[in-house]
C-alpha cells in the first residue's frame, strides 16, 4: 500500500503565475494558498515546489503563500525560484525560503513522471 501512495503522490509543483489558473489576480492567489494548505494538512508534499516567471512574485510577495512553502520547506519539501526571474523582477535577495534554480531545475521538474503545473 506505500509504493501504492507513493507512485500516486506528485514529484514536482510547478507555478508559473501570480497565483492559481488565470483570470482574477486575487483569487488566483487565494486558490494557490488553498492548494498548498491542502499539501500541508493532508501531508501530501510533492517533493519540490518550483516557481518561474510570475510564480516567483506569488511566492514571494504573498505573505501567507510564502509562510506555507516555508512549513512545506521544513517538512523536506525542495522549494526552487528561478534565477533570471528573481533578477528580472528584482527579487534576489528578497527570500529567506528555498534556492535560487536554472532552467535545468525547471526542465528537470517538468520532466519528473508526476507534475502538477498550477
């Protein structure tokens, strides 16, 4: 029954927008704290969160999006922001949370057999 969780449980997360699907930007960002809520209280954890493009400034800027990736991170969880996007919104040394990626990080996330791309 483990190897059966296992293999049903996602590898990577993958952000690349202000928050959750497009539309309003307020909501997207409620959709996405909801969605990490929901990997902290069913402790269902992909094993890296990665954040690209406008990702970054969701996870960033949002106080309450970057709080829940910082208890994802301390459960084991790898959180990934893209380098060149951190520079391109000058964000670089904004974040006390995860590591500053390529897009070799990126390419190996997307890569990975179980994605959820937000």
């Amino acid at each position: 029954m483990d190897s059966e969780k296992t293999s049903l449980c996602k590898q990577a997360v993958i952000v690349s927008r202000e928050g959750m699907g497009s539309g309003d930007h307020e909501l997207g960002l409620i959709l996405l704290r909801k969605y990490l809520t929901s990997d902290l209280e069913r402790d269902e954890r992909a094993e890296r969160y990665v954040f690209y493009n406008g990702g970054v400034k969701a996870a960033l800027l949002d106080a309450e999006v970057k709080s829940l990736l910082k208890q994802l991170e301390e459960r084991g969880a790898l959180v990934i922001f893209c380098g060149t996007c951190l520079d391109y919104f000058g964000l670089s040394t904004s974040h006390d949370i995860g590591r500053n990626g390529c897009m070799g990080d990126v390419r190996e996330s997307m890569a990975m057999e179980r994605v959820d791309y937000l």
